[in-house]
C-alpha cells in the first residue's frame, strides 16, 4: 500500500454562500466516513483560514519563527486527506469522490516513502 495526499489550495475553493458550504458538508462527511470503511483513511482535515499562522525559516542559520503566513506566497493549503491505498489508480478515486462532494479541484500526489529505521 501506498500513502497519497489528496488536497486543495483555498484559492481553489471559489466564492459561495454559506448555505452553499453547509450543503457540502455532509456529502463530504460521507467520503470520509467511505474511505474509513474501505480502510484507506489516515487522516483528513481543513485548515483554519483565520487561525494562527506562524512562517518558520532556518534559512539564515538561525530558526525565525514569524506570525503569518510565507509573505510571498500567492496560494496556500485550504485542506488535505491522507489514504493508504493499492495505487495511483485508487488514489485518483478517492480525490475524485472528495473533490466531488466538497464541490472544488484538488490534486493528488504520492507521498514520498519512509527511510526504514535500522
């Protein structure tokens, strides 16, 4: 098995109203509750938009650890879920009925394997 991340970048979301979230949520409930049943789920979450931010960059040589986000970024990470699935075949499935109930793109990408621990 393989583990994908399957997310969304906020600006990707669009502009609605909020009867039109609410309307969302129970159809996205039930791909989440669908991917614990087939065993696949690790994880899945949406990010606060309004919440505390903090940019952390080591880049100098010392750790500086900044409120809000990465001043040049243009997008940023509206939500994401994590599955353990056979392959990229299964994982596209997976993104598609979740893109499918929230009502908006996401993208799909295979996380990078583990270094085992001797």
């Amino acid at each position: 098995m393989t583990e994908y991340i399957l997310y969304f970048n906020q600006q990707w979301v669009g502009d609605h109203t909020e009867e039109w979230f609410r309307s969302r949520s129970p159809l996205a409930t039930a791909v989440v509750n669908e991917m614990k049943d087939a065993g696949v789920y690790l994880f899945a979450g949406g990010l606060e938009e309004d919440g505390p931010i903090y940019n952390v960059d080591p880049t100098s040589g010392a750790v500086i650890v900044s409120d809000g986000p990465y001043v040049e970024t243009k997008e940023f990470l509206g939500g994401f879920a994590v599955v353990d699935v056979a392959d990229d075949e299964a994982a596209k499935m997976w993104a598609g009925k979740i893109a499918a109930a929230c009502g908006w793109p996401h993208e799909v990408r295979r996380v990078r394997s583990q270094p085992r621990a001797d």
